[in-house]
C-alpha cells in the first residue's frame, strides 16, 4: 500500500508553521493608526515581535497554538523535528522566529513557496501567492487577512487571531499535501507542478527514528 503524505511527512519528522506579528507594518500612503503600535519595516523582524505561532505536527497529528507563555514549547517542537516548513517562510516566518529567540537551524527549513517559485525560468515568478495557489487548487480562501493580525493582537481579540492563524496554516498544509501526492495545479495554466519534497531538500533517513 502507497503511504500518504501525511505518512511519509511523519516518517520524515516534519512540521509545517505560520507567524503572526504583533506590531504593525506601515504601508507608504495609508493611514497610520494612532492607536497602534507599529515596527520599522519589513526587514524589523526583532520589531514586529511574535504575536501567535500555529503549527501542525505530523508527527504527533496534532495542532499546537504557541503564544508568550508557551514559546519555549516552540522551541523545544522544532529542536526535536527534522523539517520545519512554512510558505514563504525562508524570507519571512524563519527571520522573525530568529528574531524573537528562537534558533532555527537553516538546514532544517523548507519553504513551499520557493520550492513553486522555484521551477520557473526568471521573470516568471510572479503570480504564485498564497492566494493564487489557494484557488487554483479548489482550496476555500483565508478567512481573514495577516494585515488585520497586528490589531487584533493589541486589541486583544485573541481568539479570533488564534482562528485565523489555524486556518491559515491549515491552507498551506492543504496544499502540501496536494503537492506531495502531484496534484497542485499552476495557477497560469492549471497543469499539475513537479517540486521537490521536503526530504529532497532536508535530507533526513526516511528509515530513522520517526
């Protein structure tokens, strides 16, 4: 019998995360809120701070929400795994955790939006957003937006945050999943992409101790 994604990332020793920050991002032109507090840019990864870590094991099958009082579980998650995943996130979800005192190993990461953006020739690497990918693939949209987390972060509005980052994390390993059984569609053509796997970057013993 053929092993399922979700198999073969246990087997792996893998998990797949997604940060929200909780100070904002101010965008040249739109209005500064007074009420917020906000970082210094888009490279202020120590600025933004860490507002809610998601993350899905599949080792354990099993969702973690990691906040303030619990980050060191994080840290103790990702010390003990193989692979780290995320979209985006060796630009982004990698630098902020690092950031916020959490090492992470660069040899563990493995990011499926590079691995996408990756096989087209340059110049072409437009299009390919979370949200292009979402719905070329038939999964539902977000709920909400990663701009609005800043806010409901420093309003306190905790529990919709922690929804939100769930369910976002819960698209991206949607579409791992399609990815690894090769069924995620280009969102230009529609035709089935070919990327590398998470144990083709992240090399690990597919016979070890997961």
């Amino acid at each position: 019998m053929t092993a399922s994604a979700d198999e073969l990332l246990a087997k792996a020793g893998a998990i797949m995360y997604d940060c929200e920050i909780y100070r904002a991002i101010y965008m040249h032109g739109e209005f500064r809120d007074p009420k917020l507090q906000y970082c210094g840019g888009w490279t202020d990864y120590e600025g933004m701070g860490v507002s809610v870590i998601t993350a899905y094991d599949f080792v354990m099958s099993e969702w973690g929400v990691y906040m303030s009082d619990n980050l060191k579980d994080f840290k103790t998650l990702i010390n003990s795994r193989n692979i780290v995943m995320g979209f985006n996130s060796k630009r982004f979800d990698d630098n902020l955790i690092r950031a916020n005192g959490i090492p992470l190993d660069p040899d563990k990461g493995y990011d499926l939006w590079k691995q996408i953006v990756d096989t087209q020739l340059p110049g072409q690497r437009k299009g390919f957003r979370l949200s292009d990918m979402l719905e070329a693939n038939d999964i539902p949209a977000k709920t909400d937006m990663g701009s609005d987390a800043p806010r409901q972060a420093q309003q306190g509005e905790w529990g919709r945050l922690i929804s939100y980052g769930i369910n976002d994390s819960l698209k991206q390993v949607q579409l791992l999943r399609k990815a690894i059984n090769g069924t995620m569609k280009n969102p230009k053509n529609g035709e089935y992409m070919t990327i590398k796997l998470p144990w083709e970057v992240v090399k690990v013993e597919m016979d070890g101790l997961f």
